[in-house]
C-alpha cells in the first residue's frame, strides 16, 4: 500500500473511532484500537496524526489527570462519506418525526447532528417543503415521555452494547425508597414513549424490566455481565407476551361481536393468525382469535364501548359485566 493511501486509511479510521461529546478517549487507547485493526505504528505517530486533524476537523482535546483524551466538539456537524443525498435525507426528517414522541431528547440528541445535515441538504433539493406534507400519526393521546438522566442513559447503553454489568439506584414503581441494584443487561424496548431495559439482577435468572427514568444514577463495572443461556428478545417480547401487562401465561380463545364499522380495520390488521370474521348481519360481525391472556387485550375491547359483547370465554364475559355494572354506577350516580 502506498504510503499517502496508508496514512489516509489510517488517519479515516481514526476519525470514525473518536466519539462524540461528551464521550472521550484517551489517546492510548486509540493508538491500541489502531494496533488492533493492524496499523503499525508507534504512539507519537497517533499523537501526530491527531494534532493534524484538529486542524482540519472540530476535534477537541483535554488533560484527565496524566492522559490526554479527545473527542468530536459538541455541535459537530456529521461526517459522511459518501455525502448525504436528497433521499436519505427525506428519511431522515421521517426517522426524526417517528423517534420524537417514542426517545428521550437526550437520546434524539445524539444524531442531531445528521438531522440537522438533512435540513440542509432537503434546502437545496425539490423535496424542499415537502416535509410540511408528511405526518406520523400515535394511537391514543400523546404522553409526554418522562425524562432520563444522560448519564444513566449513557451508562445503560454502553453497559449493554459492550456486555458489562452496572450499579443502579433504582425507584420501584410501588415505592418511593430507592432500592440498589447490580444490573445484568439483556435488550431495550422502548413501548409508548417509556425506555424499558429487560435484564436479570445479580446472578438470579429470572428477568426482570426497569424503566430508564427510574433509575436514579448507574455506574458501570468492569465484570462482564451474565448472559441467559437461550435468551431472545423476540421471545420474550411476543412469546411471553411480555410487555403487554401478562395476568397468566396462558392463552384466550377470544369470541366476541362487534359493530361491523368498527371492526373494518381487523380484516387489514388482524388481532392473531388463526383470526377468523363471520357477519352476522348488516349491524354486527363475530371474531375469534386466540390472544395473550393480558391487560393490554383487555383495555383494548374496552376501547370501543357499546360497540363490541365479548360472548368467549365466560370468565371474560363476566369480567366485563362487573365493569360494565361499574360504570353504570359511576354514571347513574
């Protein structure tokens, strides 16, 4: 290799390991990542290389304790090769307008600057505007995401990402006494604008979920954290029904009646595989399908009021007959 290309490469390699504010890096380790992706150099090279390229792009650089470390400033704009055409930029303004109601800002902060190279580059396309006539729309009201601490975000994400353990300070939902932890990482979910971090405690095997915002502070460890043998996300997600509020873990042969208007939509998005749609007459349809046993099946028949009569199973039926004499009380009052 050409000794201009070989310092291209290497200096390119450089540039991508760097992190963005506010991680940093000391300059030993970057010169130990280069060793390992087979640059041979010694540490007064990469110490030459970086003070070049802070010349030319917004590296920023600082003393901690004896180690001089470095990262991209705050508010660098991204570095793309190749550049960003009208197409991917599109995308990304349809990315940002998904992701706002579902991330955390400080989550969304950390590909602004690409958002913000998509704004640029859509001023000098025909798609100019055009982002006005776009919208995603939620189901239900939008909640306003409670906030999680950047550090704690940081700390979660590294930690699952590299496979360590961490501490946590964390607030239970029943209680206001913060309990400590040590955290096992096994996935993130994020459901209705609420981070959500499935993991196992110490060395129990049971999996528990804790929601980002109430972790009060986690630090990490330098232990690798204990893996599940046979875990998969999916799994436990869809499987197990898992973030769906689960009361069994077993199945509902649902059978119910529903207002033909309403049901209009299940003969495009089914509730289940084995779904099956009978009419019944003009006003009404039936629908079987075999569901989770969980909340989340239950708020949702609930959802369409006098529009739907659950007929199977009769546990179910008589669990809504109690609500629905509930609320004639509540209103009859």
């Amino acid at each position: 290799m050409k000794k201009t290309t070989y310092t291209l490469s290497r200096q390119w390699t450089m540039l991508r390991r760097i992190p963005k504010h506010p991680s940093w890096i000391s300059t030993k380790k970057l010169h130990q990542y280069l060793e390992n992706e087979g640059h041979d150099i010694d540490i007064r090279t990469t110490q030459r290389d970086l003070d070049r390229l802070s010349n030319e792009f917004p590296l920023y650089s600082e003393k901690q304790g004896r180690a001089n470390c470095w990262q991209w400033a705050k508010g660098a704009p991204a570095l793309e090769i190749p550049s960003m055409t009208s197409t991917p930029a599109l995308v990304f303004h349809l990315v940002e307008q998904y992701l706002n109601p579902m991330l955390p800002r400080s989550t969304l902060a950390l590909i602004k600057p690409y958002l913000d190279r998509a704004t640029e580059v859509m001023k000098s396309t025909k798609f100019h505007g055009w982002r006005k006539n776009v919208r995603m729309l939620n189901q239900g009201p939008r909640l306003i995401p409670p906030q999680v601490s950047t550090d704690v975000r940081d700390v979660v994400y590294t930690a699952l990402l590299e496979k360590k353990r961490f501490e946590a300070c964390y607030r239970p939902r029943a209680s206001e006494c913060p309990v400590d932890y040590t955290v096992n990482p096994l996935g993130l979910v994020i459901k209705d604008s609420i981070s959500y971090l499935v993991c196992t405690l110490w060395d129990y095997k049971d999996f528990k979920q804790l929601a980002l915002h109430r972790i009060q502070s986690a630090s990490l460890i330098d232990t690798a954290s204990v893996r599940v043998r046979g875990f998969d996300l999916d799994t436990y997600i869809y499987h197990g029904a898992s973030f769906a509020y689960p009361l069994s873990s077993g199945q509902l042969k649902l059978k119910f009646r529903m207002k033909s208007g309403a049901a209009f939509h299940l003969y495009e998005s089914k509730l289940s595989k084995d779904q099956a749609i009978k009419k019944l007459n003009d006003d009404f349809v039936q629908i079987t399908a075999t569901v989770a046993d969980s909340s989340e099946i239950r708020w949702w028949l609930l959802g369409f009021g006098d529009q739907v009569e659950v007929l199977r199973p009769k546990s179910l039926r008589e669990e809504f007959a109690g609500i629905a004499k509930n609320l004639h009380d509540h209103y009859s009052g």
